[in-house]
C-alpha cells in the first residue's frame, strides 16, 4: 500500500524552512527518500533505519518514528537547488520500496 | 563510478514491435531493479533481481519480460505493448536488496506506445 506524503505542494522563499511527512501503514524497517528534479531520475538523499540516528544531508534532515510508522524531512534555508519533487520510499520486512506520491517544493529567490 | 547507465534514451514502438531496454553499472552491486513512471507519479517497482536470480516480481503483465545476463548487466524486453504502457522506465543498483542500501537509478528510457 503506497504511504501517505504531505503536503502535496509547498512554495519557499530562500532561507525559509520546511517539512515533509510520510506515514505508512505497515510495520517499518528503514525509509529511504529521494529527490527527483523535472526531466531527471531521482537521487538518494538519505536512509532512516529501524533503531538508528537521524540523518543529514547539507542542511537537509530526516527523522523516523518506528511506532508510529512515520517519517519526516525537514529543508532547513532552503536553497534554490531544493527545488524538487521529494518522494519517500518505505520499505517494510520484505525490503521492497513502496514511494509515496510525492511533494514537490519550489524555492524562488 | 557511482553511474547506472541505460540505453535507449527515448524508445517508440508499434504495439505489435519487440524491442529491449538494457540497464549496466559498474558498482559491484548484486541488486537491480526496474522501475515505470507515469507522469507526476511515484516509480512503481516491476521487478528486483537479487545476485541475478528474479526475487520480486509485482504482477507485472508477461508482456514485460526481465533478463539478468550477468552482475552488471539487466535488460526488459518488451513485446506486444498497449499504448498505456508508455512511461519512463527506470533502472536502479543497489548493493543488495535488503531495504538498508540507498539506490542508484539511472536516466531512464522514454517509451512511447503508438
């Protein structure tokens, strides 16, 4: 069952922050996310594993709530480069990576 | 080389064509995925080969037919396609299959159905 990412769609001035979530309904063992820009293939930012730290990619963070099956990222200052479809990618204990639908952020200067 | 590379870039083909996309990395990983992408959609996963054995296939109909010649080489062949098979095939490695590797995915072949 593909997880539940919100918001669809955020507008960001540079230097403002932002949040993404995505919830599943399935017991979690890691979650990946990905960021795809227009035209381009997706790109791995980060992996969240069951039981282990938050993670970071230049001023992009991510944490994972195993109990309540969750995921956040947060864009901090954003830059005009976060501009992008964000999609994150559960997977449960049969490895498989289901992607949510997606949120696309655009950051105008 | 952290590259999936995959050829064709851009593929039309009638529905009653037989044709191949091929898929190669150079990481030494022993997993590979193929992925369909609509529009404004998420990848969908077709199929996961794990150490070039077929561990996953998502009920993708026969007319898809995945190949793993060897570690670093995946290939779909296509064959009697419906025009709403047109997507944007995605190759992906990782270093297995197990959900704590990150994937590597390549540009992706634009196939149009006509």
């Amino acid at each position: 069952q593909q997880p539940v990412q919100s918001p669809q769609a955020v507008i960001l001035r540079e230097g403002e922050d932002a949040v993404i979530n995505c919830s599943s309904s399935k017991a979690l063992y890691s979650v990946h996310w990905y960021r795809q820009k227009h035209g381009e293939a997706p790109v791995f930012l980060m992996i969240l594993l069951k039981g282990g730290e938050q993670m970071r990619h230049e001023k992009i963070s991510a944490s994972f709530n195993e109990k309540k099956q969750q995921s956040s990222l947060y864009l901090t200052a954003s830059q005009l480069s976060y501009s992008g479809t964000y999609f994150c990618g559960p997977s449960g204990d049969d490895y498989k990576l289901s992607f949510g639908a997606g949120t696309t952020v655009t950051v105008r200067a | 080389d952290t590259e999936v590379t995959q050829t064709p870039k851009h593929l039309v083909m009638g529905m009653t064509n037989k044709k191949s996309l091929k898929c190669e990395q150079h990481m030494g990983h022993r997993a590979m995925y193929w992925y369909k992408q609509k529009a404004k959609k998420p990848p969908e996963l077709m199929f996961v080969y794990s150490y070039e054995k077929l561990s996953i296939n998502e009920s993708v109909p026969s007319r898809f037919s995945p190949e793993c010649p060897n570690s670093s080489l995946l290939n779909l062949h296509l064959h009697a396609l419906q025009p709403e098979d047109s997507a944007l095939y995605l190759c992906a490695s990782s270093q297995t299959s197990g959900g704590a590797y990150e994937q590597y995915f390549g540009p992706g072949t634009r196939l149009t159905v006509t």
